[in-house]
C-alpha cells in the first residue's frame, strides 16, 4: 500500500482499519513545550543582552583564562536564546498542522508525516528497534500514564544541555523512575542500512510504548513472510 494512500485513509478516522495503530500529535504537549521555548528565548536574550556589554571588551583584556570563561558563559546564555527559538519554530509549525504530522503502524507498514515530509519504510525492512536511554524491564502502566501529561515549562531549557531524558528528570520522581524514561526512538532501514528517527520528545504518547508497538509489528511481519515462504 502506498504511503498516501496509507496516510489518506488514516486522517477519514471513522475508515482506519482495527489492526492499525495511528499515534497523533499531542497539541496539548506541544503547546506546552511551546512555552518553554519562549521563557528560554527571553530568558537567554535577556541575560545575554546584560552580560556582553559588561564582559565585552573587559574581561578579553585580563588574560586567556578570562576571556575562555567569558566567552563560555556568553556562548551558553546565547545558545539557550538560539536554540529555544529554534525549538519554538519547530513546534509552532508543529501545532499549525497537527493533521499533518503521525506515526502509523500498519501490519505491512511503517508511515511517519512531518509537515510535507513522509517516511515509509515496510515493516519487512525494520530492524534494531532501540528506545534511547531506558532499561531493558518494561515499564508499567503507571509510568507509561505518566508519560502522557503535559511537559513542564522548564524541562525543554534542560532537555537542550542534558538531553531531554535528564530533563524528564526533573519532575517528581525523577531521578528514581523518569530518569529511565526514553525521549528517542530509532530504527535502523535494512535497505539503505541507515538510521530511520521515529519520535525524540513525547509529542505523539510514551516512547516506549511506541517501540514496542512497532516490534510486535514487525515480528508479526516477519512470521508472515516466513510461513509464506
């Protein structure tokens, strides 16, 4: 089947076939983390916009060590005020079109839609499904529930130094259970032997209950193909 035919009978939700499983976006994530990103744009511009005038050309007159801690410092505080605004696009364009982003798991294919971009890949080529960051154990159902809450404001500004799975840290229980969170998905696709990105933030649902929904698929997939042969 192909893949805007796929993506065409997922969005007339009342025709979706019962053995498809279709992960939207999460608006209310997004929105969320959109406004993460505009604190950490202020934020980030603000300091900035304090910090250089009093460092700049003073502290790059009183040495090498000065003016490397300087210039790590003003690197940092504008690295934050880029890179949340860049995060910000990124979601806002997001949110604009929800419809036109979604994961869908077929028992024949793997369907992803980023804006204009479409990802297909049959599950016959899916291989290394790996979830970053997390614990061989399943998690429960509690911690995948947990998953489906909105993001904290702040937990965007952390995810961009630490990663988002430190991130997820943060809140409540963090560091004992959220920490093993996954926050990327990957596969690898065997015919080009390159690594497909499924999700790296929980806008579409839990990570992991993602991945082991498209192993299970593709493990079915596979006996299909077998018994067939």
């Amino acid at each position: 089947m192909e893949s805007v035919q796929i993506l065409a009978q997922a969005s007339a939700k009342e025709n979706i076939p019962s053995n498809w499983i279709v992960f939207s976006l999460q608006r209310q994530k997004v929105l969320t983390g959109i406004m993460g990103w505009v604190f950490g744009a202020l934020a980030g511009g603000l300091l900035f916009a304090f910090m250089a005038p009093i460092m700049i050309p003073h502290n790059y007159q009183n040495g090498v060590l000065s003016a490397v801690f300087s210039t790590i410092i003003l690197g940092v505080v504008l690295y934050v005020c880029v890179g949340s605004i860049w995060a910000l696009i990124t979601d806002i364009l997001r949110v604009r079109e929800p419809g036109k982003h979604v994961i869908i798991i077929t028992p024949e294919d793997f369907v992803k839609q980023e804006g204009k971009k479409i990802i297909h890949v049959p599950l016959e080529y899916v291989q290394h499904v790996t979830a970053r960051g997390v614990s061989q154990s399943s998690r429960n159902a509690e911690a995948a529930a947990e998953d489906t809450k909105p993001a904290g404001v702040g937990e965007g500004i952390v995810g961009l130094f630490f990663g988002r799975r430190a991130a997820a840290g943060n809140r409540p229980g963090g560091f004992t259970r959220r920490s093993r969170t996954p926050t990327t998905l990957a596969f690898i696709d065997s015919r080009t032997d390159s690594e497909v990105i499924v999700v790296t933030d929980k806008a579409y649902g839990d990570p992991q209950y993602i991945g082991e929904s498209l192993k299970e698929y593709v493990d079915l997939a596979l006996s299909k193909n077998t018994v067939n042969k």
